[in-house]
C-alpha cells in the first residue's frame, strides 16, 4: 500500500523498500534481491536523472533509461534503502513526488512494487513578512486573498491566506526573492498596485519581492466600482411598488404610502441592529443635575463624567431612585449615578464644578429617507430585508393581502437570520459637544 510521508524541502532523505514474505514468515527477513527505485515529479511528470542531476520526460515507466533508477542497498534485514539529497535534485523546491520502487532480480520476489507519496513542504520561516493591504483611500481591506510562491512562480510558498478585519496577514518565511498575489475580492482593482515607498509597481500581477529579515509590507490597491453600495432610496421605491401593483390591482397606490412602509421598515432593522448610533459630550454647569438630549435617542447606553479624579462611568437607576436620592440629600458633588426622564439625563449628585466632560452615548433612529439617492444607514447586505419588510407592511395595510403579509414576513425573518451579526467596534458614529449657554 502507498505511504505518504511529509519532509522539509531542502532535506536529504532515506528511500527505503521493505520486502516481506507473508506467505512463509520463516523466509523473513528477504535478503539478496536487487532492487531499484525511480522518481516521478508531480508538478510536470518528469522523472529524475540520478546521473545528470536532471529531469527527463518519459512517456512511461517502461521506457525509463538506466539513468533513471537507481539501485538500493541491500541492509540485510528486509529493507533495501538509497538516500536521496532533494536540494541537489530539485534546488529544495516544494515538491510533491512518487517514488516507484521494483525488485528486478531475486527468486519468487521480483517485481514492481507500491509507490510512496513524499511531500516536501516549504521549511518553517526564519522571517516574519506582515502585509498590510489597504485601499486608494487608505481604509484597510479585510478578507483579501493573499499568496507567495517562488520567483518563477512554478511552486506555492504560502497561502492562500486572507488579511484579518485591519488587512493585516503574516506569514513565516525564508529570506529570498518572492511573488505575490492579491485578489480576487469584490469590489477592489488590484491590477496595479503601489508600495510603502509610494512608486508605482506597475500593471498586473504578481509583486516581487526580497525578503531579508523582518518586515512590514503594505501593498496600495485600487476601489472598483464592482462594490455593492445598497438600494437607494429610489431602487427601494421601485422594488416594493412593483410588487404591490403586481398584488393590488384594484387601484394605484399613493407613492406617500410606499415611502411611509420602506421608512418604517428601516426603522424596524435599524433598532434589531442597534446600528445608528450617536454621542452626546456636555460641558457641566455647577449644581445642574439636568441636561437635555436635544436630539432624542432611541435607548441611552452608558453616561460617562470625566473630572479632576479621572473617568467614571456613571451607574444607570430607576426614575424613582432618583427622586428619593435627591429628596434625602441634594448636596453637589462627583456624580456616580444617572437617570432618564424624558429627554433629559440627570446626574446624581449634581456636579459641584463647571467644565468637566458629560459623554452619552446612545443609540438613534435612523435617518430619515427623503432624495431618491439617499441610501439607508444600514449595511447593504440588508436592503434586501427592507425590501422585504416593507412589502409585508405593505399588504397587512392593503384590503385582501393578510395572507400575502405573513408570506412576506416570513421571507423577512428568514433574510435577517441569514445574515451574521455584524460587529459593532470601529463605526463611525456622529458626535457633538453642548456647552451651557452654547
């Protein structure tokens, strides 16, 4: 039976056959055979030449020339054995070979036996090689399909790996002379690239480069327009009333209507997501316990105070606890609780300075649609949703669809839980700063 058997490029290593007599054990060990290996490389077919040092293109195993095999010792113990230098042979490529071995003289045992699979893989690096990609704008690129091969480009070194959410990947290598590719990504033109030292490397593929020791490459890509940027307001438009003229047949649907269903469906993922989100920085006032949220948010998160002693994120409580707080003592002081009513946050106690840092942060609604060429808030990936939901709001409002309404907002689940939660950290969000009497 085949073996495959693993080795580090470059390695010199021991061929070895192994006869046995199942058939009468007494016979063991099975000496005094001639025997003979040959080796075929995988990537091209070729066979080794063990005179030349060369590869040979052979049609068949048969029509091997005596320079293609080469003859192993007998150990007198079973096994017949030859070592092989893979770096002479093939310049410590990464290479896959099978290695063929027959037994060509020998009473009852001559033939040709099972080849064994080698596999030589790249050593383990003594340099590390960070590549960062990043696009025309300077944003990084993240799931970007990275790979090195040699500089001939014949054998896989690396890869492919993918650039983590900062579009950094690393790789441990040699130090020597490389190609590597970027790509294929949606949304991204890598047919020309630029380095850290800002030149142009030129059009196409791949980028060569001599690693020596440690190093930090960042290789410069270009935005195609083949990024999905989402449904404009007007692509929303379209997509439900066409539905609905399909469905309601009865009379035309005011355009108001069909604006009112995509806006509340935005609204409805938008807050599943938590994804508009804002900050709100006041500047205290000295005995003011009160400070208004002018901009009213759909949940306050965390209220934070940054003073003489430092930051503290404040302890939310109920409305009640509050009053009864205040009722016992309302001396001004650091603030280490807070409460909401309405649209104003109160902080308790009452700071005692002016000047010091109020940061809320808070979730919004979202945006309000009105140009044909907005687009919502929300990541692309779930406009299709939108489209969805609004349909569903749309046939529960319209006499005789009930049925369609769930169909759709069945479809609706179904899209949102297809979809993977989205991370948070790293989004921009707006912020705006109040000072009393601002």
């Amino acid at each position: 039976m085949a073996l495959h058997v693993e080795a580090t490029a470059g390695d010199t290593v021991m061929l070895v056959l192994v006869v046995e007599d199942e058939d009468t054990p007494a016979n063991n060990p099975v000496t005094g055979l001639t025997c003979q290996v040959a080796i075929r490389r995988l990537s091209d077919g070729k066979w080794y030449d063990f005179v030349a040092n060369a590869w040979d293109t052979v049609a068949s195993y048969g029509s091997l020339a005596a320079s293609n095999v080469q003859a192993l010792t007998d150990n007198t113990d079973g096994t017949y054995s030859v070592e092989w230098d893979q770096a002479e042979a093939d310049a410590s490529a990464e290479r896959e070979y099978v290695m063929t071995y027959e037994v060509t003289a020998g009473t009852n045992y001559v033939g040709r036996m099972d080849s064994d699979e080698w596999f030589f893989n790249a050593p383990v690096g003594t340099a590390t090689l960070d590549i960062t990609v990043k696009d025309e704008s300077g944003a990084e690129v993240p799931s970007c399909p990275v790979v090195i091969r040699n500089a001939s480009e014949l054998t896989l070194i690396a890869g492919p790996s993918r650039t983590d959410q900062d579009g950094l990947v690393a790789f441990e290598l040699e130090p020597g002379s490389y190609k590597i590719r970027l790509g294929p990504l949606p949304g991204y033109d890598f047919s020309e690239l630029t380095g850290t030292d800002g030149t142009t490397i030129g059009s196409g593929l791949p980028y060569a480069y001599t690693l020596a020791a440690d190093a930090d490459l960042q290789l410069n890509c270009q935005t195609s327009a083949q990024r999905f940027e989402g449904y404009t307001f007007q692509d929303l438009q379209v997509a439900v009333a066409t539905q609905v003229e399909i469905r309601y047949l009865e009379k035309a649907v005011p355009q108001a209507m069909i604006q009112l269903w995509i806006r509340a469906a935005i609204a409805e993922i938008d807050a599943r997501l938590g994804w508009s989100k804002g900050i709100l920085t006041f500047a205290s006032a000295a005995d003011q316990a009160n400070y208004r949220l002018w901009e009213a948010p759909r949940q306050v998160q965390a209220v934070v105070y940054e003073g003489d002693d430092g930051t503290t994120p404040l302890v939310r409580i109920p409305w009640e606890e509050y009053l009864e707080l205040v009722a016992r003592d309302d001396t001004a002081g650091d603030p280490a609780k807070w409460s909401r009513w309405a649209d104003d946050v109160y902080l308790y106690p009452a700071p005692d300075t002016t000047g010091d840092t109020i940061t809320v942060y808070m979730t919004q609604g979202a945006p309000l649609l009105s140009a044909g060429n907005d687009t919502p808030a929300i990541p692309p990936q779930y406009h299709r949703a939108v489209v969805e939901l609004a349909l569903s709001l749309a046939c529960a409002d319209l006499p005789g669809l009930e049925a369609a309404s769930s169909v759709y907002l069945q479809r609706f689940e179904a899209a949102m839980n297809a979809l993977k939660p989205l991370p948070d950290p790293g989004r921009s969000v707006g912020k705006m700063r109040i000072v009393p009497g601002g």
